[in-house]
C-alpha cells in the first residue's frame, strides 16, 4: 500500500508525508443496549435499558448550549422536558468539580435536571426508580404538565 521509510535516528517506520490514518475517537459509545443505541459505559446502559424497559422516550447525549459552550447530557426525556446526568465517578475531585459547575449552568438556564451519583453500591435501578418516581406512576405515558 504505502512504502514505510525508516527514520535515521530512531530506527522507527513512519508513513510518507500527507498520508493520514483515520484518527481512533477515544470515547467513541461501544456498548449497545436493549433500545439498540450505543452507550459509553455500563452505567449508561442499565440506566438505558431501565428507561426503555419502563416505556420512557429518552434522547441520548443530546447536544445543547449554555453558556456559550457545547454540552452533552447524558440523557434527555423530552416528554417531561427533563435532563438525567448519572454521575459515577464521584470519588475524584476535578469530576465533583465538573459536575457541580454543570449543576449551576443548568439550574441558571432555568432547566430540569436530575444528577444520579452512582458509587456501585445497591441498585442503580432503585435509584432512578426513586428519584423518577412521579413519571413511573404516570405510566411513563403522560407527561407532567
């Protein structure tokens, strides 16, 4: 295909000059759920996978804009103009950090949040369970006016 060329000092191949590989994406979604979309980690996808269980329409990584810059939530019900951020890295501290700013931006654009902090312990499912309580006993069908 294209004729490597040794580097003199190094002793390593490289490619000629203007030939471009395709650039690996590092966190590129993998793991696919029950709805068929794809996800960037296991706790995304159970909390997929519950949504879709429970009949709730869900948008994953919607992009949206606050403050002038790009963010992607990891879920939006846009039946119940609601955002679902899982949290699952809460014992390191720029995360904390990064999270707690996100909480500002959304509570100063006047948005409907809901942050589920994860640990690993106990049931993820109970936990969005309880805190998307109101919408479960709606059916997941009708949404809150």
């Amino acid at each position: 295909m294209y004729r490597r060329r040794r580097l003199r000092t190094s002793g390593k191949y490289v490619l000629p000059r203007g030939v471009k590989l395709a650039r690996r994406r590092k966190f590129e979604p993998k793991i696919v759920t029950e709805s068929g979309i794809d996800v960037r980690s296991q706790y995304e996808k159970r909390c997929a996978d519950y949504l879709h269980a429970n009949r709730i329409t869900f948008q994953y990584e919607p992009l949206i804009l606050l403050g002038g810059r790009q963010f992607r939530p990891d879920f939006y019900l846009p039946d119940y103009d609601l955002f679902l951020e899982i949290c699952g890295y809460g014992h390191m501290p720029f995360y904390r950090d990064r999270t707690s700013h996100k909480r500002q931006l959304y509570e100063k654009n006047n948005l409907n949040v809901i942050f589920i902090h994860y640990s690993g312990k106990g049931s993820l499912e109970k936990i969005l369970e309880r805190e998307l309580g109101t919408i479960l006993e709606n059916g997941g069908t009708t949404p809150r006016s």
